[in-house]
C-alpha cells in the first residue's frame, strides 16, 4: 500500500504545488485513517495487535508524507519558487491569466 501511494504521489503531481496539496491532502487521509483504526475496539489480543500495527504503519506514512512536504517548502532548486513567482506574475505581467489575456489582445 505505501508503495502505491509513493507512485500515485509521483505520478499525479504536474507541478510543484500540485505535489504539495496532494501531499497535504495524502496526510489528511492518513490521520482519518489513524482515527479509524482508533475508534474500532478490539475484542482479542490478537486484534489489538494488528490495529496497534496498523496505526504504527500509517503513522510511518503520516512521517515520510511530512518530510516529502517539507523537502518541496524546502526548494533546494528554486524550483517551487519559480513556479509561485510565475503564478503570481513576478515579471509584472499579471501572472499566468495577465500573459494570457496579453496575447489574446495581441491577436485582436
């Protein structure tokens, strides 16, 4: 399961910030998750064992989600910065629908 959700994070995330809500997003189901786990009552040793695993699986995941999180606030590459200043229209330009609308007027 944690593989797949490590797949599922690199696939689905086109930019930066994309991956950083999916990322935010991926560790507020993991905390649902954890509660989930919680609130079921085991009747056996043996199933509260297996929830205690659980939670401590889904805890581990709830860490290695915070750490990737953290590494893209991080930016080692500008990257993520780039892509805000972009968004924002660190060139004066209105952002991303300023360049648009300033080419559609260049074509009226």
């Amino acid at each position: 399961a944690a593989a797949a959700a490590a797949a599922a994070r690199a696939t689905m995330s086109s930019s930066h910030l994309e991956h950083l809500r999916s990322s935010l997003e991926l560790m507020e189901r993991y905390e649902n998750a954890v509660v989930a786990q919680v609130d079921k009552k085991p009747r056996t040793t043996k199933q509260r064992v297996w929830q205690q695993h659980a939670v401590r699986n889904l805890a581990g995941e709830i860490a290695r989600t915070a750490q990737d999180a953290l590494d893209t606030y991080a930016d080692a590459d500008g990257a993520f910065a780039a892509e805000r200043a972009a968004m924002r229209g660190g060139d004066g330009g209105g952002g991303m629908l300023g360049a648009f609308y300033a080419r559609l007027r260049a074509t009226l």
